[in-house]
C-alpha cells in the first residue's frame, strides 16, 4: 500500500476545538470506516497519558482511539492497529520514550509500508530525519537525535514570524537559519498555525488553513501557499 501521512503544525487554531480544523484531512486519513488507531501519548508532560488519550478520542470521533500506555507490549498495539498517531507535547520526552521502548523502527516501518500515520507538532517534528528543528526545551536527553525519517525535509511546527518588541533573542528564522547553515543539504518545512502536509505515495501537498516557510542555505526563505506541491521534499 502507497503511504499516507497527515502532519500537523498543532492540535488546535484559534476559535477551534481539539483537532476540529484539521477533520476533512483526518477523514482523508482514515476513511468513513471506524478504525482502531494506536495513540503515543509520550510526548505529555504536564497531564497525564489517560487525559491525553480521553481528549484525542473526542478529536478523531467515530473511531476506537487506544493509546499504547494501557498495553505491557505497546509493539502489538502498534502492530495490530489500522493507524498510528503521534500527539504533541515535548518532543524530547517523546523521542527519549520511543527509543525506551523500542518503538522508533517499528513506527517507520509501518508508517512506510502503508499504514496510515497521523502527528501534530511534536509528532509531526518526529517524521523528520531528526528532531533539531523542534522548538521544545531539551528536558531529557534522549538516546539518539534519530527520528522516523518519513520525509526527508526538517520539519519545525508552529512557526512565526513575530519578533516582539524589545525581544533581544533571535527570531525563529534565524534559528532556522542557524541549523541550515551547518547543515547546508538540509531543507526546513516552517509549519504556520494551521498549516499541515498530506503526503500519498510519491506526493506531498501543503495544505490547511495558513502556509509554510521553506528555509535552505543556499537561498533565501521562500513561502508557499495552500496548495503548493512540496514532494520536492520527500
């Protein structure tokens, strides 16, 4: 089966409720049919995995949500599902826990080999090569900066422009400019609030309700638009 993958900048825009912008991608995703959906909830930090589990169930109605947490062998959970989802949070603690487990490879694999896989911001950031591009406090040091690899582009969910006055720090596109720079063959996909990708197969469109900021060294910071074609970055 040809992989599909929906990656969000974040759970929410707003005005909206959990996942509630992103519901005519999420039925691409899955289909009308129920499917049973295998939750990683290893990302939440500040509220339990039992909460997390509960809100994402609300957010992808009409189908069985199972967060893996409940299973002594979260590889079977993962294995048996019709699709895979992977929640937001701090993305150290997710990828720290998904080598723990031993989850990273198995996530690939079946993502890779057509099993539906869904993820919003930290679990968008981890179907990069890496997790550099996250925007996260490093609160774990995890066992690798190795992630899923589902596309071959940085993602960085969230991203904005706004620079605050007064704010001598540096913006986000200059942090984005730091990592392309030391790591020149390196494509960034700057995710707006919103924004999201759908990959099927050999395509990968941007699509949602805002668009993205492309960042690579060798060229300025170039945006696209809803609609765009980006399977130049797969």
């Amino acid at each position: 089966m040809p992989r599909r993958h929906l990656l969000l900048s974040s759970s929410r825009t707003a005005g909206s409720g959990y996942l509630e912008h992103a519901q005519a991608h999420i039925e691409w995703l899955l289909g009308s049919t129920k499917k049973t959906i295998a939750f990683i909830p290893y990302a939440a930090v500040r509220f339990s995995w039992d909460e997390y589990e509960t809100m994402v169930a609300k957010g992808i109605a009409g189908h069985n949500v199972v967060s893996i947490h409940h299973s002594s062998n979260p590889r079977d959970v993962i294995q048996q599902a019709d699709a895979i989802a992977i929640g937001g949070g701090n993305t150290f603690q997710l990828v720290n826990l998904l080598y723990q487990y031993e989850l990273m490879d198995l996530i690939r694999m079946q993502a890779l080999g057509g099993t539906p896989f869904m993820g919003w911001s930290a679990g968008s950031n981890v179907a990069s090569p890496r997790l550099c591009t996250t925007n996260d406090m490093p609160i774990v040091e995890p066992a690798s900066f190795q992630t899923l690899g589902l596309i071959s582009a940085q993602i960085n969910p969230h991203y904005i422009d706004h620079h605050p006055d007064g704010h001598m720090g540096e913006t986000r596109a200059e942090r984005l400019a730091e990592f392309t720079a030391v790591n020149p063959d390196t494509y960034v996909i700057g995710l707006r609030e919103g924004a999201l990708l759908r990959v099927e197969g050999s395509q990968m469109t941007l699509d949602g309700l805002a668009g993205a900021c492309v960042f690579h060294q060798e060229s300025n910071p170039k945006e696209f638009d809803t609609g765009a074609d980006l399977s130049f970055l797969l």
